[in-house]
C-alpha cells in the first residue's frame, strides 16, 4: 500500500522532533559534570535539582496533555520544541544552585511538554500508515542521545566553554521546531482507530466507559517497564563493577550493551508488531526483560551478564511505544490527555527506579535488588492483556 505525501512527510517530522529531544537531553547530560564545577555545588545539591527538573517536566506532560488537544498539534508541538530549545540554554549560563534550578524548571517543563506532544503526533501519523510505525520514533530518540555524546565529548575535548555548546544545542532545536511544523498533522487528517470505526453507533459510548479505566492500566504497565529501564540507565555499570568486580571501563559495557539492543529492537519492534501484535510485543518482551535481567544479576562471569543486559534491553524496547500508542487510540478527542497520564506514570517510573534500588541496597546485596524489576516485568506479561481487550459482546433485542 502507497502512504500519501502527508503522511510521509508528518512522518519525517516527526523523527525529527524525536531526535531533537534526544539530542538536547543527551547535550545536558554530557555537560552536567562541567555544569555541576561552574555552579559549585555539591553531589547532594545536584541531586535534588535533578528532582526538580523531574517535577517539572511531569509538569509539563500534564499541562500539554489537554492543551494539544485544544490547540492542536501544529502550535503545540512546535512550540514545546522552541520552550526547549531556549530553556536548554540556561544551565550553561547558571552561576549558582538557584540560577540552575530556575533553569531546570523551564528545561524540564519544555522536555515534558514536547515528550507528550510529539508522541500523541505519532499516533496520528502511525493511524495514516498501513503498518506500526511508533517504535521507530522512540528509536530516534536514542539515536539523538547518541549523536549528543559524540559531539559533546568533541566539543569538551576541544574547550568549547558549556554556554556556546548548549546555545548551539537551543538554536538548532528551535529553527528546526519551526521549520517542521508545517508537515505537522492534525487528527482529523487520519483515518480513525480501527476500535473506533468499527463500533458503529456504540461508538459514542466508548469514550465515556473504556479510557478510565484502561488507561491507569496502561499507565502502570508503562510505570513498571520505564522503572526497569531506569535501572539499567543508572545501576547496570555499577553492578558490573562492584558486584563483579571489572575496571570501569568494562562496567561501562554493561550499559553500551543494554542502549544498543534497546535501540536496534525498536527499529525491529514495529515489523513485529505488524505481524504479532502489541499485546505479543508487551508479554514476550516483558518476559525476555525478566529473563534477561535474572541472568544479568545472577551470572558470575562478565560475558554472561552482559549477555544478560542486552536480553534486557531487546526485551524492553518495543513495550513502551505499544503502551502510547493504546493510550493516544482510546479516545481521540481526548488523545493528548489520555496521553499525557500514561506518559507520566511512565515517567514517575523511570525517576523513581534509580532512586528504589538505591535505597533498599541499605539492606541487601545490589543484584538481589534487581529482583524487584524482574517481578514487575513478569507482571507487565502477565497484564499485556489489555493491549487487546474481548470486544463487549452484542446486546440482544428486546423482544
């Protein structure tokens, strides 16, 4: 099946806002250890103000949920680009705790705002192809987290002081926010759900009966999948060192193994989901996840573990972009909203994850911990379900 111009074009949009948010995140993160000297503050500070960016890019998804919606995708996405791309430039300026703080918040509310904006677009766009195409968007996001490394690590290596950088960065994200929003498309654009089309006069039922209560499933299945994924972002280095005992340059493997079969599975995930389904791609994903990191945490020889993590890895990466794209299908009048909830919870999930093990590594051995993101994959398999619930069955006529 030919996809028309629109869609392609909305398509290629698209991976450019995923990839320019990526881009910008990743730019921060290099650049935090020069941040953190300029400001002089100490571990403990940064750490809290780590938690205020947190806050305010839940923030952020919160208030953009409802507003895309009312706006439209053409001014808000855009807009959350440009928000991000000026806020990215504060903190390579900031000169004390405040001064950063203030500019995290803004940072962190443009991040929450563009990260709920550009994947409600994605379910648009993906309702215009004959295929699932959302996995590859979360793809490109990783590929422009990737890109940031490279070129911060070039820019630190070559001097170039963080506030030229990080400008630099916030150009670039706001010329291209600008330059996209034309290929931009609205719901109205694409066809309906295939749930929705199908339902006939039952349909206007739907929306005030199904979103509330599958969508805190939704949600708690992306908060228990994003929660493992931030385990592995903080603790799988940190494992293959002190646990296993490597030099940090091995440890750093553990990590490299893990972000790579994530990336390479979303760009896999999206023909399999054609072929299986999104529930297929949860469970057996989710699973793979829990055997993956039992064997990552258990193994005593550093080839098994990180085969472990890249099981991990593979297992995690296509569940998440199935879990959005159910949430923005439920009601799309309401796409953004519904949206932003799943997003959120996720999002709680990934923040509070690093944080859990940390704090039960008080009282037992650090691949122990690990035990509690196995058992939440296991349970996401067990509750992959409601990516294809039993359709109601037909009411009878009165006779």
């Amino acid at each position: 099946m030919t996809v028309p111009p629109r869609p392609r074009a909305a398509r290629f949009a698209t991976f450019m806002f995923f990839g320019l948010n990526g881009f910008a995140m990743g730019m921060w993160v290099v650049h935090i250890p020069n941040i953190e000297r300029a400001t002089g503050i100490s571990h403990s500070t940064l750490g809290a103000l780590l938690l205020v960016l947190g806050g305010a890019a839940f923030a952020g998804m919160q208030v953009a949920g409802p507003l895309v919606d009312r706006l439209g995708h053409r001014r808000l996405v855009p807009a959350a680009g440009v928000l991000l791309g000026l806020a990215v430039c504060g903190p390579g300026f900031a000169n004390s705790w405040w001064a950063l703080g203030l500019s995290l918040i803004f940072f962190g509310f443009g991040n929450g705002a563009i990260d709920v904006g550009m994947n409600s677009h994605a379910v648009i766009v993906e309702r215009a192809y004959p295929r699932p195409i959302m996995a590859a968007f979360h793809a490109m996001w990783s590929i422009g987290g990737a890109i940031a490394a490279v070129i911060g690590a070039a820019t630190l290596g070559a001097g170039v002081p963080t506030g030229v950088t990080l400008t630099a960065t916030g150009l670039l994200c706001v010329l291209l926010s600008v330059l996209s929003a034309r290929f931009l498309m609205e719901p109205a654009e694409a066809p309906a759900p295939a749930s929705s089309a199908s339902s006939g006069a039952a349909e206007p039922d739907v929306p005030r009966r199904t979103p509330g209560r599958t969508v805190w499933l939704l949600g708690l299945l992306a908060l228990a999948l994003m929660l493992s994924e931030g385990v592995a972002n903080d603790w799988a280095a940190l494992h293959m060192e002190k646990v296993l005992g490597t030099s940090a340059s091995t440890a750093a493997l553990a990590y490299g193994a893990f972000a790579v079969a994530m990336t390479t599975g979303r760009f896999l995930t999206d023909r399999v989901a054609a072929w299986a389904g999104p529930a297929a791609i949860v469970r057996y994903g989710a699973a793979m996840a829990a055997v993956g990191l039992t064997t990552a945490a258990a193994a005593p020889w550093v080839p098994v573990s990180l085969v472990g993590w890249a099981l991990f890895g593979l297992g995690l990466s296509g569940g998440v972009p199935q879990l959005f794209t159910a949430a923005g299908n439920l009601d799309t009048r309401a796409s953004g909203a519904l949206m932003a909830r799943v997003v959120g919870l996720g999002y709680v999930g990934l923040l509070a994850g690093p944080a859990l093990i940390g704090g039960l590594t008080r009282w037992m051995p650090l691949n122990v911990t690990f035990g509690v993101p196995v058992v939440l994959c296991v349970l996401a398999a067990v509750f992959a379900g409601v990516l294809s619930p039993k359709p109601e069955p037909a009411k009878q006529p009165v006779s």
